[in-house]
C-alpha cells in the first residue's frame, strides 16, 4: 500500500532524503502514527491587521493570532482511510505559546491523484495540495485553490484576494533533526502566517481509528 505522498508524487518519491521518504510514507495499513516534539524558532501571524480576524479562526483550529519566538510544538500525523473511502492523513499541531494553546488541524485526503487538505476543526476550508521534490531532495508543498464551505454552499475565493501556502521540509544532517518552513502569503498583503522550526519524530502503534481529540467535529466530502 502506498501513502497519499508516494501516490501524488509517484517515481520523484524516491529522490526525496531518506529520513523523509520514511517520514511521508505512513499509510492507512502501516499500523503506525507519528509523533513530533519540537520548538518553532518563530510562528504565529506577523500582520497585525489580520489578527482580529485569525482570533476568531483559532476558535476553528486554524489560523491564530498570536506571533511569537522559541514556540514549543507537537505534532501527530494518523494515516486513516476517511468515511468516503479516501486515504487521508489527519495531522494535528498544538503551539505552546505564553499563555494559551493554539491547535491547527486538518486532514488531507487523496482523490484522483490530488491532494485535498479540509482545515479546521469543522473542516470548512479546502485547498489543493501540490507536492514536488528539491534538488536538495526536500519536500515542497503549495496550498491554493481555496473553497469555504458554508452549509449547502460551496464559495471559491478568486485567486486575486486567496492566500497560498508554500512548505518546505527537509532532514538537517548537522542537527539529526527534521526541520520545516511555513509561509501563508497573499499577494496585496503580504505575509499572513509563518512557522519554522525543529523537530524530533518517531512512530507510535495506531490501530486506524482516529481517537476523540483528533477526529473532526465534521467530514467533508465535497471538493
């Protein structure tokens, strides 16, 4: 069985780093979850015009407000097959930050050879996930295309006011650990959410069944 990753990508799979080919191998049949611990050298939004907006985001597990150095972090990535019969991959990210933690979820979920990461607890927003491989054999990642979905309505945001997500990870040799950048840009605005840091990861036994605290208050099919 092949994970979502390795079917997105197909031949260019195998020149990503060793460590990450391992990392983004996990599918709905491994047995094993994976757990991350690390520390964001910084994270959070750094536009503060956009901050009220992102505080009442987090109450969706999304985006947030806060904006910050040396955060802490975890990460746990389940492989599962969705209620619609998907390979997916449900990730779930808490940020320590001074005084509150901020969770940002989502599940990404393979249809036809596409990526399609549901964001935020209710999972109402959608973007199409593009995968590529470095030079450097690293992972690169773009969100865009981005749809909301508000009851029976489906909205596609035109991509002149839509943000795009670029991700890049890689294995640092020196350090032995998995190192990661992110970068929500929009184009009027500039830069609305970045988080880069460090982290260590291993695998954990994983029946396939999502547990309470990361399964989504909501499914979604539609795309």
């Amino acid at each position: 069985m092949l994970s979502i990753y390795q079917r997105a990508l197909g031949t260019d799979f195998d020149r990503l780093q060793p460590e990450l080919q391992a990392y983004f191998s996990l599918h709905s049949g491994a047995g094993k979850a994976g757990v991350g611990s690390g520390t964001f050298e910084v994270a959070g939004c750094p536009a503060w015009f956009a901050r009220p907006v992102f505080r009442l985001a987090a109450a969706e597990n999304s985006f947030f407000p806060e904006y910050g150095t040396d955060v802490p972090f975890t990460i746990v990535n389940y492989p599962h097959t969705d209620p619609f019969g998907r390979s997916s991959l449900t990730a779930r990210r808490v940020l320590h930050f001074p005084g509150v933690d901020r969770v940002f979820e989502d599940t990404t979920s393979e249809e036809d050879g596409q990526l399609l990461d549901y964001v935020g607890a209710h999972r109402l927003t959608l973007t199409d996930l593009t995968c590529s491989v470095t030079a450097e054999g690293r992972m690169r990642m773009v969100s865009n295309r981005t749809r909301v979905f508000a009851g029976p309505v489906r909205l596609a945001v035109p991509e002149v006011v839509g943000a795009t997500a670029y991700m890049e990870q890689w294995w640092d040799e020196t350090t032995g650990r998995f190192r990661i950048q992110t970068r929500v840009v929009q184009r009027q605005l500039g830069t609305l959410l970045v988080y880069a840091g460090a982290f260590d990861y291993h695998l954990v036994d994983f029946d396939g069944v999502l547990p309470p605290g990361a399964e989504p208050r909501r499914w979604e099919k539609r795309r």
